[in-house]
C-alpha cells in the first residue's frame, strides 16, 4: 500500500502541472436508461459522441427509442444534442468525413412492432460541421429484411456487412457497396446459410475478412461456434474456417483485428457449454483467448488463454470482444461477469503482438452491471464509452457514462502500482464525504457496508502526503482537518478489497 501512495503522489504532482484531467462520468441526456456506444472524434477540450437511449417503463420490444449526437467540451457539459432516429434498434456509427465541411452518419431503424430484424431501414445522414443539425437524410438502398452489424469504409466506398433471415440456420450472410453519396453499386451475397457476421477487418491484399459465428443445429442457440472467412470485394469465400468443437477454442463467437498487416481473432469460451463439447480447462471456468491467424489459409499460428477473475479463486465468465490497434500494441475493453447475470466490472487489458499481458485495469460501479462498448485512443491515453445498467431495468436511471484514462488505463492516479485495483467510477455511490465545505473535522462513511475503508490519505493539490490513517477495515471514519488550512483537497479511499476512489473536498472557515 505503501508503494502505491508513493506513485500516486508523483503522478498528482505530474498531472497538477500539466492540468490534465482523467475522469469517469455520467450523463443525463434525454432522460431515460442511456448509453455512450463510441466516439467518432475528438479535439481539445471537446469530444463527438453517439449513443442511444431506452425506456424500461414500457415494453421490452418497444424499448429501444432514439440514436443521438452530441458534444462533450470541458469534461461535463454536453451541448448540440440531436437525435439522429428514433424507434432505432441499434446504431451502426459508420462516420464518414465529407470534405472538412460536414459528416455523413449512417443509421439503420427498424419496425418495433417486428419481433425478428426483418424491417429494418437505413438512413444517410449529412451533419453539420458542428454536429447540431442534420442537413439530408437519404434512405439507403437495402433490402428491409437485410440486417447488418458491421459496416467499412474502403477507399472512396462503404460495404455494409450482414445477413438476410433472423438469427438461425436459415440465414445468409452478404454485403452492399456504396459511394460516399449513398448509391448502391451491388450487393454480393456470400455463400452458405447460418452465418452470422460480428466484424471485417480488411487484409494485406485488398480483400476482407470476416469474423463472426456459425449454427450447427445440434441444440438450439447453443449450437453456435466461432467462424471467420476470408472473401473477395465480390463475395466470393477464398477460405473459411471453423473452431472445432472438440477443442479449447469452442466458443460462440470471434471478432477479427488487423495490426499492421497482421490478423489476430478473439473470442470467449463459456463454462456454461456442455462438457463433451470441449476439453474442460481450468475446470468448469469460462476464459477468454486470442489466435493469431495466417492470412493466407486461416490456420492458427499460436493460441493464448486468459481465465479472468477479480479474486483468483473462481472462473467467471468474460466477454474478450475486438481490440484496438494502437502505437504497436493491442488493447481490449472485457464485459466481467461476477455472477451469471451482472457484468459489474469492465477490464482494460492491454497486449504485445504476442499475445502477452502487460497489464489489467479494472472499473466497477456501485451496485449496477457495467458494460463497455467502444474503446477511442487518444493523444495522451483513452476514451471508453458505455454505460451501467440497473439489474431490472425499471428505475430509467440516466447512467450513459464516459472514462477518460491515462496512457497507463487509470483513471485514479497510481492505479498502476498493482494491477488488481478495481477504480471505482462512481464514488458518490458507494462513499460519503460530510461536511464539504468543512471547518475542523470531516466524515467519511461506506454507503454499502460491505465496502470496508481500510486506508486514508488526505493530499494537497500539489501532490503532498498531508495525512494517512489505517482505519483497519471500519465503515466509518472521522479526520481531524484543524491544522489545515483554507483550500482544495484531495482524499484517497482504499477498501480491503483492493479498491479505490478519489474524493475532493474543501476546507473552509
């Protein structure tokens, strides 16, 4: 613990001079259950961000309401809000620049009165250069039983990647081709039924490939296993293959990352699978891996595996989605589950180009199930957008939330110092700092009582140790502040399960 107050004074001081700030926040836009999906810019002290919103006062095939637009600028306010669709299912977030005078930003809606994704329809839309207003909106040429999930930008073309049919056997996989004003040029089907496509990257020489899964039909839904292909810019498959059921590598899905030329695939293997589907590892654990593939014959080349657990004791299962390429090394945003059904922590992993863990950073928010969706590199660390979801999804909470870390995945200085910290995201829910302003003592109290303060350390804003109390795992905790002046001041909480929280408070008499 020792170590760790060390670091974090430096890093306060270093960020001190620098005025930079590393945050996590949360945002009321229209005032529903929200949700930040990713970014598609960003610049000084302003950052572009698309996101949806739902209502859970009403029914479930009717919860999905709008797609919106808006702009962050100084860390907290968020201006030039507009929305892009509403009754839209889901936001396909293609971004394509125009010219620097405007942005084209595709949507798909689709009829809430469809139980299946069999009335969907997709718009192009031409923002402003500011992003408050959408100047044309043209439909696109897409058949209405087409759904897509996945769309790239080639040159001066977009593919949108999908399938025709619901998600089963029966469905066939395909892409369209546009120009960036939205005409249809063709659409090529791929071959084979039951495909489901999650992503494409493109490849050394011009062509795609895909990830996703396939149906085998042998037990319903379960019967889905990672598939990835490779096909020509007609549709035509140069190969495909298959992770063998039998193996360590049986999973549901697979998503494709292209690093400098090179392919790698991620995926998740769940502990919940019959046993006889696959050779058991770490037990009935679920674990997430990463293969790196040869381009040329979609043969593995090597295979990692990474059992993830907050307290080594127990697999849980995780959701290892697509990595982000960045400055030669690969990072992934993790759903993990602490129980079956709560995805509470996110983890930010990042990774060589063989497959090596260098480090693991973990965010929890008190009493909600966490999710991650889009991970944006940025000149001096990362943006992750997502949200955190009440377990019923009844209250309509406004939890749409955005995590601004450093280079090291911190967003509490210091949390490098080891790497099972979990960073909590939202301190005002779990600890409570009384009276701020204060005058000669201040109260820190644990909102959850099975949050257990362990340590204390109250520092200055240029980054001194001014106090450190052992509090020896208490919910509650008393400082005396008369020897301390007029001011700002920041306090660390550090529970007994290796978690912590920043808190300011003032001094004032």
């Amino acid at each position: 613990m020792k170590k760790i107050v060390i670091i974090f004074i430096l890093l306060v001081s270093i960020n001190s001079i620098n005025a930079q700030q590393y945050y996590s926040k949360m945002f009321d836009v229209y005032g529903n259950w929200e949700s930040f999906s990713e970014t598609f810019g960003s610049k000084k002290d302003t950052t572009f961000l698309v996101g949806f919103n739902a209502n859970f006062f009403v029914a479930d095939s009717t919860r999905f309401q709008s797609v919106f637009i808006t702009t962050l600028i100084q860390d907290s306010i968020l201006v030039n809000k507009i929305l892009v669709a509403k009754d839209s299912f889901n936001v396909t977030g293609l971004m394509i620049d125009k010219n620097g005078k405007s942005k084209k930003f595709i949507n798909s809606t689709l009829d809430l009165r469809e139980k299946t994704y069999l009335q969907v329809t997709y718009f192009l839309n031409e923002l402003s250069n500011n992003n408050d207003s959408i100047l044309t909106k043209k439909q696109l040429s897409i058949s209405n039983n087409f759904y897509s999930k996945y769309w790239i930008k080639v040159d001066n073309s977009f593919y949108c990647f999908g399938q025709i049919g619901n998600y089963d056997l029966t469905s066939t996989t395909g892409f369209y081709k546009f120009d960036l004003n939205g005409e249809k040029s063709k659409y090529n089907p791929i071959n084979g039924s039951g495909k489901i496509i999650n992503n494409v990257v493109e490849t050394k020489d011009g062509n795609f490939l895909i990830a996703g899964l396939k149906y085998f039909g042998i037990s319903g839904n379960d019967s889905a296993f990672a598939w990835y292909a490779k096909v020509d810019t007609l549709g035509n498959i140069l190969w495909e293959q298959v992770l063998n059921r039998g193996s360590e590598l049986m999973c549901e899905y697979v998503w494709a990352t292209n690093a400098n030329g090179n392919i790698y695939l991620t995926g998740t293997n769940y502990a919940n699978y019959p046993s006889s589907w696959y050779r058991t590892v770490y037990g009935d654990s679920s674990f997430s891996y990463m293969l790196k593939i040869n381009e040329n014959n979609g043969k593995i080349e090597w295979q990692k595996r990474f059992l993830y657990s907050i307290n080594q004791t127990r697999g849980l299962m995780s959701s290892m989605g697509g990595m982000t390429y960045y400055n030669g090394y690969l990072y992934s945003l993790i759903r993990h589950n602490v129980t079956n059904t709560s995805n509470q922590y996110v983890m930010f992993a990042k990774f060589d180009l063989e497959g090596n863990m260098i480090w693991k950073r973990l965010f929890q928010q008190a009493d909600y199930s966490n999710r991650a969706y889009s991970l944006t590199p940025i000149d001096d660390g990362f943006l992750i957008c997502g949200d955190a979801k009440d377990s019923t999804h009844t209250k309509g909470d406004s939890d749409a939330w955005l995590i601004k870390t450093d280079s090291n995945g911190c967003i509490i200085p210091g949390c490098n110092a080891t790497d099972n910290v979990v960073q909590i995201i939202n301190p005002e829910r779990v600890f409570t700092v009384y009276p701020n302003p204060a005058q000669n003592e201040i109260n820190v109290s644990s909102i959850n009582l099975t949050q257990k303060i362990e340590n204390l350390a109250v520092y200055n804003m240029q980054g001194q140790l001014l106090k450190s109390i052992n509090t020896k795992a208490n919910n509650q905790q008393t400082i005396n502040i008369e020897d301390l002046v007029n001011g700002n001041y920041l306090l660390i909480i550090t529970t007994d399960k290796q978690q912590m929280a920043g808190k300011k408070f003032v001094v004032e008499r």
